[in-house]
C-alpha cells in the first residue's frame, strides 16, 4: 500500500503502477453516453496522453481508449491510489506550509469511500460532482501542494492543475475554477462532450472546491427546512406524528431520513438503488428499510398513531408510493402525508439521476446506456406521472415544495402540470424552498458555516461545538425576535449534533449562522488554537449554497424579484472578494445542485491556525462573504435583508451600502406608463 509520501512525489512513472482497473467492491458512476465522433475520441486521447511521456504512450493509449468507449470517460483508474483515502491529520501531509497541508486534507477527505459517492470516479456527489477529472489530476495535484511555499499559488482549470504561480503571502494558496464555459456553449449535451474530452468539469458546489464534510451539512439543512416548513405550513414547532415524504437516499439526499427524525417527524424516503440504502441503514441514519409497499403504508399509519420518530426507506420508485398515497386517500379519505418534496439528483437526470418509474432500477441503467433517446423519454413521462400524483394530494391538503434539485423545473420540461399562472420566471405552481423557507433565513445573513478538526480528533470537535453554542448563546440575548429564532434553532442542533453520530469522514461540524456569528465563532475557535484548548489547525469554510455564494434563478435566488435572478455578479464577486481578503482557497463553478448552465457558485477555505494573522483574515474575509449577499438582496427589495444590512451599517462605520428606495404608490407607475 502506498504513503502519503509517495502520493505526494507525483506520478508513478517508473515504473507505471499496475492497472488495478474498477474495484468491484464500491459503487460506481453511471456510464456517461457522450456521443463523441471518431475524431472527438482520437483528440480525447490526445488530450488524456498530455499528462505523461510519450515513452509511455503505447502501454496507455489502448486502456484509455477502452475507458473511454466502455465508460464515456478517461478516469485513469490505473493511477488511483491503493493509500485508503481519508483525512489524515494534518501534520502527517509531508508539505511547506500547512495551508497546503489543509488543502490536501481536504481533498483526501472528498475522495474517503465513506464520504464519495463514486470514488474511484472522483465523484463526491450528486451523481457527477467531481473532485478531479482523472487520477493524473489527483496525484499532480498532491505534489504541488507539497512543495508550495507561501510565495505560490496553486492555479485549476476544471480539475486541471496548471501550476504554481509566484504570489504573495496574503494570497490564496489555490484559486479553483470549474467549468468556465462561454454561456452560448453551457449546455448539457456540449459539457458531456467538454468532460469527455477532459477540458471542462462539473464540480458540483463542494466536491470541486474540496469542500464537502459528508451528508452532515444537508442533515442540518434539512433539519432547518423541516422546522420552518411546520411554522409556515402546519403553524406548528411540534412535528410530532407529521409525516414527511421524498425520494433519494444517495451523497445529499440520503441526510434526510436523519433531517426527519431530528426535527421530529415521520420520514419516509424512496430509493431505487439498494445501495444507498443500505449505507444509510448501517450508518443508522434509517431506523427501518422494507420494500413492501403493504408494509410502507402500515408503518406510516402506527407512526403517525404513535406520534413517534421514524425514518423508514422505501426500496423502490418514488412514483408507485406517490400513487399509492393517492389511492389510500381516494379509498378511505385519509391523508397519510402532511409534507412532501423530493431530492433525485434532476440536474442529471438522463444519466442515472433520475430513474423512471416504467423501468427497474438493471433495466434503467441499460436502457440510458444502449438508447439514449428512448431512455429520455420515459424519464419525462415518469414525470409527469410523478407530479399528477402530487398535485392531487396537493389539493386533499399536503404542502409540497420543490428541494432545488430542478424537479419542478426538468418536469416543466417535460409537459407536466407545474406552471403558475401569472408567476414570473423563476415560479411554479409550488414554491422552492427557498421562496417560501430558506430565502429570508438568507435575507437575515443566516447559512451553512462549517469548520474541520484538522487533528482528526474527536475531542477537538467537543470543544469547538461548545464554543460554538457557547457563542451562539451570548450573541442571541440581544437580538430580534427572527433572528433569535434562528439562533435557537442552532443552538439546540449544536448542544445535540455530538449525539447524533453525524460524522463521516473528517471530524467536522456545521450550524447555520449570520454575519457576527460567523465571525465570533472563527475568532474564539482561532484563540482556543492559540490557547492550545484545540490541539491543531481549523479549516473553516461554507456550503456555497449560502447567502452570498450561489446565483441560481431556481434556488438560492429565486425569490429576487427585480428581474436579476438570473444575474451572476454576486457570486463572481464573492469569489473575488474572498480572494483578496484573505481566503486560503477559493473556488468558482458553473452548475451546482441545479445543473450544470443552470447556476454560477463561489466558495472558499481558511485555515485558521490561532495567529493574528488568522483571526485578521476572518474577520476581514467573513464580514465580506455575507454582507455581499445580504446587500444584493437588499437592492432587489427584500425587507429582511434591508433591515440585516442597515443593522450591519451601525455596526461598522467603513460598510456603506447603496439602498433602494421603494415605490410607495404604484399608482405612479400606472399613471406614467398609461401616459
């Protein structure tokens, strides 16, 4: 078995590692179907053989070649390494500097087969959100970093390591892009073809930035959106006997059964693949798993009797059990489902993000493979059979909402019944989550603020959850009604996240925070660093779906109503902004959650390492990365985040933000434009 040190001293050339090819033994992408002409492929291979000398051109080029044709893409599989990917504590990554170090962990921790969901793909999440392109990418990658110094920056191009640049000391250590295409060119069809040929890449919102922690992140989004889906739908803080339907069980959605049963509901998830399922069942996240829909439906009707938590799997199509709850409620007038959505990876859902209902989940994977075409069109008329189903148990009373996984979208697309009449652009006939939940929780600078134990110890963790809450506590005593409401429902996530067995992969944490929180929480973690009540380094970092690091007109912004939705400014400037104020790596994507031409995001990672110099860039990078957000959404008309940034104002004199003023008598406008 390999070290990190030879991970780390660059490609093994001599000799070229045996080709292990794909371990049968973990999950493994769908093959991707990207349609390259003969001259496509031959400049595919021309673009995979870059990476080596052409004295190993002739061994290469015919496995390449069959990776391609047999697979749809050039993984390398041949150079994976046999060192189990995890995050090792950082002072074992043989380095110069441990802000590389923290990058290494970080990207080691991406690829841990208890995190990943393809990982000998290089796939994190969501199907097709990749770390790197190919394992050339990787080990390269590696041997940069382990030789960076302060004075160098690391540059990537969709997974491609260009190479260290000289630059500053107050500089980032990476600065990432993924999928910069031309927009007349980010289509979906063209980026199958740009990955295949290994120029651009789909780096998800975390998986390119080296950023992902593991199912936690969403466990706790979810959490929140269930919390504030029972105040605004069934105006309750108690979900007790509430019963919570949706679909997915794989690297984001497979959070929800635990989301569930932390809020305290019934959750019931449908999956087709058996698994996801499992991995979740033996990681306790499913209390129950059964494939009997006979016995789904029992099990909803004692839970729902009991009032007691539960999360059960459902092996099968998400579109028989929305039937079959419609048929219950047709034959007995009983509603057994109270909330509803879904979380099928719909970004990709011609390629294994989506499986139709007409076919197994075999016959599915063969028939996306061998006709394409076909493959299409049964997804579409799976959806439409999958919303009819909703929208009659919508109008008995259920509260549906689309999870910004473009299921309300791609089904729009697909003929079914989602439009709003008279809604704008980014409306359907249900709200996304964000419209109706998560949108003014953002407009009060509140998201997904994360840390990693670079240690890798588990008693680090304890004392920075402590901090946190402790934090938290302080700052919630003299703040708002809404905001303390928020708070509170951090605090009791943060006072419980240590029972709820949520780590995979790296010793992380995350709690939704706004502005003065985040900054507060990362200068008291930096002290305890500094004081030595943390044993090591803390690399801090957020979801990009956030406040301020996703323009995405179907999610994070699609309650702007000024027209700007599909405007991508504020997360370019997000990117930027956190370059230069002291981020230790940034990152911007085209596509996320959503899809790929879909959404642009920006993220980052700091190391905090209890110096001044640390807690200076927090303070300084923090503040900018949400208030960027917040006064975005102030200028579109949002009230929340006008009262947010007005409050922020006061507390920082050097913060002057351009605000709008709003049109108080409509009839002005009448009156010009009648005119």
């Amino acid at each position: 078995m390999s070290s990190l040190k030879e991970i780390c001293s660059g490609l093994p050339l001599d000799p070229l590692p045996p080709n292990r090819g794909r371990d049968p033994n973990v999950p493994h992408a769908p093959i991707r179907t990207p349609n390259l002409t003969a001259e496509e492929e031959r400049l595919a291979l021309r673009n995979a053989l870059r990476y080596f000398p052409p004295c190993h051109h002739a061994t290469l080029a015919p496995e390449f070649a069959q990776e391609l044709r047999q697979y749809g893409h050039i993984y390398m599989y041949r150079f994976c390494p046999t060192l189990r990917m995890r995050a090792y504590p950082i002072d074992q990554y043989p380095c110069r500097t441990r802000q590389a170090a923290s990058i290494m962990l970080m990207i080691m921790n991406n690829l841990d087969p208890a995190v990943a969901q393809f990982p000998q793909e290089l796939v994190t999440y969501g199907g097709n959100g990749q770390v790197f392109s190919n394992w050339a990418q990787f080990c390269l990658v590696m041997h940069y970093l382990s030789e960076m110094t302060e004075e160098q920056t690391l540059v990537m191009y969709s997974g491609h390591p260009m190479g260290l640049f000289p630059s500053l000391p107050s500089s980032p250590r990476a600065i990432i892009t993924n999928g910069m295409v031309i927009p007349n060119y980010s289509s979906r069809n063209q980026y199958e073809k740009m990955f295949a040929l290994g120029v651009s890449m789909y780096g998800q919102m975390t998986a390119g930035s080296y950023c992902y922690i593991g199912p936690q992140g969403i466990v706790h989004g979810t959490m929140l959106t269930l919390l504030n889906a029972g105040r605004r739908y069934l105006g309750s803080d108690d979900m007790s006997g509430r019963v919570f339907v949706t679909s997915g069980l794989g690297g984001m959605s497979g959070a929800q059964a635990k989301a569930a049963v932390i809020a305290g509901c019934i959750g019931v998830i449908a999956e087709v693949d058996e698994a996801p399922l499992r991995k979740r069942h033996e990681q306790g996240w499913l209390m129950e798993v059964t494939s009997s829909m006979d016995h789904c439906i029992n099990r909803i009707r004692e839970a729902k009797s009991s009032k007691m938590p539960l999360s059960m799997g459902f092996h099968g199509n998400i579109v028989d059990l929305w039937e079959r709850l419609l048929l219950e409620y047709e034959r007995t007038g009983e509603l057994l489902v109270d909330l509803g959505s879904d979380q099928t990876s719909l970004h990709n859902p011609y390629n294994g993000g989506y499986y139709p209902v007409q076919l197994s989940f075999r016959q599915a994977n063969q028939l996306m493979m061998t006709d394409p075409k076909r493959f299409i069109t049964m997804v579409q008329e799976s959806l439409r059979r999958h919303v009819k189903a909703i929208n009659n148990l919508s109008e008995a009373g259920m509260f549906f909402w689309d999870y910004g996984n473009a299921f309300l979208l791609e089904a729009q697309r697909a003929g079914a019944e989602v439009e709003k009449v008279g809604g704008g652009a980014t409306e359907f006939r249900y709200p996304s989550y964000v419209q109706h939940i998560m949108g003014d929780i953002f407009s009060l600078g509140f998201g997904p603020f994360r840390w990693v134990c670079t240690s890798g110890d588990p008693q680090d963790l304890s004392v920075t959850d402590n901090i946190a809450a402790t934090v938290l506590e302080e700052i919630s005593a003299n703040v708002t009604d809404r905001v303390k409401q928020q708070y509170n429902d951090n605090i009791r996530w943060i006072r419980e996240a240590g029972k709820h067995d949520m780590v995979v992969g790296s010793q992380a944490r995350i709690l939704y925070s706004d502005q003065k929180g985040r900054v507060c929480i990362a200068l008291a973690i930096n002290q305890a660093i500094a004081d030595g009540r943390v044993s090591a380094p803390v690399v801090i970092s957020r979801d990009h779906h956030d406040v301020s690091g996703t323009d995405s007109p179907f999610r994070e912004t699609s309650n702007v109503y000024d027209g700007s939705a599909f405007c991508a400014d504020m997360a370019v400037q997000n990117f930027v902004g956190d370059a230069f104020r002291g981020a230790t790596w940034v990152s911007l994507h085209n596509g996320g959650g959503v899809g790929w031409g879909e959404v642009m995001n920006g993220g980052f990672g700091l190391l905090l390492d209890g110096s001044e110099e640390a807690a200076k860039r927090a303070r300084l990078m923090l503040n900018w990365d949400v208030s960027n957000g917040v006064a975005r959404r102030c200028w579109s008309g949002n009230t929340n985040a006008y009262d947010t940034i007005q409050a922020t104002m006061q507390e920082n004199e050097q913060l002057r933000v351009t605000m709008p003023f709003p049109v108080q008598d409509e009839q002005v406008l009448d009156r010009a434009l009648q005119g």
